[in-house]
C-alpha cells in the first residue's frame, strides 16, 4: 500500500458521510420505503394466508421471521443501488478522475468507496429497527449485535452490485432504468418477504431462482443473525459473491477506459 492510504480511506468517508448528512430526504426515504411495505404488505400477508386466526404474539413472530430481515435488505440493496448513482454522477461531473488519478491503487479506492457505503447504511438499518421495535417487532435483545456483522457483510456484497452497475451504466438519465432491473428481479424473486418453503409449495422453479439469488442468502445471513445464529451457506455465498462481483468492478474501473469514455463524449 503506497504513503497517504488512511488519509485517503478518512477522505472518502467524510465526503459520503456529509453527503449523506446533506441528503436529509434520503435519510427519511430510507425509513418510509420499509416501514411502508411493514404495515402495508404484512396486513396483506395476513389477510392472504388467513392468518388473522393466529393469535397476535405468533403473527408477530411471523414478521420477525420473514419481513423484517427481509426489509433490511431492501435497505442495504437500496443504499447500494444509491452508491452507484453517485458513481454516475461523480463521473459525469468530472470528480471521478480526480479519484481514479489517485496514486492508491484502484481496487483500493473503490474499495474505500465500498466501505464509506456501508458505513453510511448501518445508521439506516438501525433506525429502521428501532422504528420496528416500537410498532412491536422485538428479536432478541443480543441479536442486534449479532446482526451487526450480517448487515456489514450483506451491505459490502450489495455495494460491490452497485459499483459493478455503476461501471455499466454510461449516462446518468439510463441508470433509474437500470437500477429498477436490478432492484426489483433481486427482491421480489428472493426470500424476502416469502419463506422459501412457501416459495417451494407454490412454485419449485421461483423457488430455485429464489436460492440462487445472492440477495435471498444476505437476507438470510441476516435473519439467523438476529436470532443468534449462523447461517454457513448464506455466509459462504454472501462473501463469495462480494470477492468476485468486486473484482469485476475493479477491472471495469479502469482508469483509461474511464478517461477515454469521458474524452470521446466530450468530442462528440
């Protein structure tokens, strides 16, 4: 690692955090999309499996279980897809060569970029928590630290699928499309809000789309987590998937290549 590497790290955070402390709709935005599907759909989840014959304290149970884990992943995939955005917008704005001409080494940048990310997602993951916690959703009180590193793990490997799409996507008015391919085949097609043993009864075929997706198993690192456990394939998988979606990124970050698009748009 070359001279200056932790003020480089340090950098980058502070300038995502202020960011992020500057984006105050971005904050409540992060709040309102889960807390929305957690009253809206689980009374629909409810009504549609009748489980309103289920005593409160078991129905409970029943989001713990399924939604909420699921919806920090909506978070943390979010909070990736929003990582990639400013990517974009960096690179058109010019600031992404400043970063690029760094004489760290660009897997380390983007890697620092990566991290700031997460960290930025962790605060948001917890408030949703909180909020879940007073409407009467409460895991056990040390699986909130045990969520910890499933939440961090699960953040890195969805902000590696953003920076790849970022290295994708060559003009900012194509990446809502974009980000919407992404965001909602990974969700919906997952075990985020479905069991996958329901999943398997109603359909075998969404049921093995649901199991390789890698956002099914950071959802599930993160629901055993809440309770205490581990889940070794979802931890195998998530990790895995982060190493080799990350390295593509890197090698689509190339430095030339980045400056050489942005050098034949601008003579075009």
């Amino acid at each position: 690692m070359r001279p200056g590497w932790r003020r480089c790290f340090l950098g980058v955070v502070e300038r995502e955090f202020l960011r992020f402390l500057r984006q105050r709709s971005r904050f409540f935005a992060s709040l309102v999309r889960p807390l929305v599907w957690l009253v809206i759909f689980g009374t629909g989840f409810h009504s549609v499996l009748g489980l309103s014959r289920i005593p409160p304290y078991e129905t409970y149970v029943l989001y713990e279980e399924y939604i909420v884990p699921g919806l920090v992943g909506l978070i943390l995939l979010f909070n990736g897809m929003q990582t990639a955005l400013s990517m974009v917008f960096d690179r058109e704005m010019g600031s992404m060569k400043v970063l690029l001409v760094s004489p760290q080494p660009r897997w380390y940048l983007l890697t620092c970029r990566l991290v700031a990310g997460v960290i930025v997602a962790v605060p948001q993951v917890y408030a949703f928590l909180a909020c879940a916690w007073l409407w009467g959703i409460r895991p056990p009180p040390m699986g909130y630290l045990y969520a910890l590193p499933a939440v961090i793990v699960s953040g890195l490997m969805l902000g590696a699928v953003g920076l790849l799409v970022s290295s994708l996507v060559e003009q900012l008015e194509n990446f809502a499309g974009v980000m919407n391919f992404v965001i909602f085949p990974m969700f919906f097609a997952s075990t985020a809000l479905y069991p996958l043993w329901r999943l398997a009864d109603a359909d075998p075929v969404l049921a093995t789309v649901a199991w390789l997706n890698p956002f099914s198993h950071a959802v599930e690192l993160v629901r055993f987590a809440l309770y205490g456990q581990l889940d070794r394939l979802s931890l195998a998988v998530t990790v895995g998937v982060a190493l080799v979606v990350m390295v593509l990124a890197a090698w689509r970050y190339d430095s030339g290549r980045i400056l050489r698009r942005q050098l034949g748009a601008a003579a075009s």
